[in-house]
C-alpha cells in the first residue's frame, strides 16, 4: 500500500492591509486568537518616548499590524512574572482591569494570562462610541481604539472603600503605559476621560461589575 503525504494549510489572521481581516477569520463570538510574542526591544529609549509624547488626535487610514496590537495590549496589562504579576503595578496584585480593544469591524477582550483577544462582537462601534464620548472625532479617525475598563468588586474585597482610589491609580499606569508604547512604535494617541459612563457601558455591553473609565484612541499620525 502506497501512503501519500497530507499536506494542512493553515491560515492565521492579520491587521495588515493586504491581508484577510481578522473579522472574516474569526466568524463566532467568544473565538479567541493567540497575538504574537511582544519583542522586548524598541528603537526608542524611555527618556525618548517621554519627550515625544503628545497627544494625537488625527490619524492616517493605514490600519495597524498585529505586531504593533500585541505591544499596545502587553504595555497595557501583559503578564511580566511566572507568578502572573504584570506591566502596571495593582494594590495587592488584585488586577481590576480589562482591556477592550475597538478596531474598525468588531470588539474584542484582551485576554493578559493566555497574551490572546476574544471576539466579543462583530460590529462598528466607533461612531457610537464617539457619540458617548462628547463626539469626539479622534475616536472614529483612530483603526484601534483601546478602552480600559475595572472592575472594583476585586480590589474592594481587600481595600474597602479606599479601593477606589487604588484603582483610579492603577488605571493611570495602565493609560501612559499604552502611550508610551504607542510613541515607541511611531504611532500616535490621545488620553480621552470626558464620556457618558452608562453610555460607553451600553455601546460595549459591558458586564455589570465593569466600568469604563479611560479610552485611547490609537493610531499612525497624519502627516
């Protein structure tokens, strides 16, 4: 009996323009794709991406890769340590936050333990999320839009009532360390506080215990 080789092909979904977007790849709500390892070398030192950084607010249509969401997402909240500390500090190591990320054809969750994103929907919630944030443009200008959320419950459980500071702090470090990250890329971003919680929290449908309380629309600056 002769045997034949089977030969499997593979396809793994891109941000870059030429290739398939990741929506048509990923057709069910909950699927969930691995990112790429982020490489911890840049072209930037810190004292560069400090003095670089300003706030952008038009942006380029070149979408970004999926290299680049990888960096952005791991700045955010990537794990650092085997024991699961990550890149911004969290009282207790009780990590409340939770990392959405809004590209131009659907939403997805940023999984830090597995360094992966979830689908949660198939949809273009820019322009909704821009009319709950006071229509402010640079959020449908921008392909990738990060939206960091909190869940108070888990630092309450330790810190009472000063919890809420504690996590107003941590959600400050998560925010410069996606900007600093965005500089170090050569892209460019803008820090945006001003929305209608319960709004932002419609057009995301986010879980009850979830909040959002910062948005970073990201992306190549216009020249």
């Amino acid at each position: 009996m002769r045997l034949f080789p089977i030969l499997l092909f593979c396809s793994f979904p891109a941000f870059s323009a030429e290739a398939q977007s990741l929506e048509a790849k990923l057709m069910g709500e909950g699927q969930v794709m691995q990112l790429p390892k982020p490489s911890l070398r840049g072209k930037l030192s810190l004292e560069e991406a400090l003095d670089k950084r300003h706030s952008v607010r038009e942006f380029s249509a070149t979408p970004l890769t999926i290299e680049q969401i990888s960096k952005l997402l791991w700045a955010g909240q990537g794990i650092t340590r085997d024991w699961g500390g990550r890149t911004a500090p969290s009282a207790g190591a009780l990590y409340p936050i939770e990392i959405y990320l809004l590209l131009q054809e659907a939403l997805y969750h940023y999984l830090p333990k597995t360094h992966s994103i979830e689908l949660v929907t198939q949809q273009d919630l820019r322009a909704k999320l821009a009319e709950a944030a006071l229509r402010q443009e640079s959020i449908t200008a921008a392909l990738a839009v990060f939206i960091i959320c909190a869940d108070l419950s888990r630092t309450a459980i330790k810190y009472g009532e000063r919890s809420r500071r504690y996590v107003d702090i941590e959600v400050g470090h998560v925010g410069q360390n996606i900007l600093l990250q965005a500089v170090s890329l050569g892209l460019g971003a803008v820090p945006i506080g001003a929305f209608s919680d319960a709004k932002v929290k419609q057009v995301l449908n986010l879980s009850q215990a979830l909040e959002a309380l910062y948005i970073i629309p990201v992306g190549h600056p216009e020249e």
